[in-house]
C-alpha cells in the first residue's frame, strides 16, 4: 500500500467469509506422517524426563528425622 492510498474497509460478513476454522486448517495441512510422529514422541520423552526429575525432589529434599 503507497501513502496516498485509503485502507479499505472490510463488512462484517467478509470478516466471516475469511475467518479461518480448524477443519479447514487442517485439511490444507494434510495427514500426520512419519515425522510428526517422531517429533512428538521426542517431545513426549522429554516430558517424562522432566516429569520423573520433579518426582524425585519429592523424596530427596525432605529431612528425614533420625537421631
């Protein structure tokens, strides 16, 4: 758009037409393959990792009352 030109305004049903949805999202993006596969069992396995290292602060930080 150069200086001199207004900006155009835009109806509430063209705002409407041009919302996108999920369905159509995903429809141009097309199946899961092999690699968002493995992506999210990456992410999955570091979930876990950052899980069971939290867990562990649970039984180590404690005093243990003895003597």
């Amino acid at each position: 758009m150069t200086g001199d030109e207004k900006p155009k305004h835009i109806s509430v049903d063209e705002k409407k037409s041009k919302e996108l949805d999920t369905d159509s999202i995903m429809r141009q993006l097309g199946q899961a393959g092999r690699f968002h596969l493995r992506v999210y069992v990456l992410v999955a396995f570091a979930a876990i990792q950052v899980g069971l290292l939290h867990t562990t602060y649970i039984f180590l930080a404690g005093r243990v009352p003895y003597r």
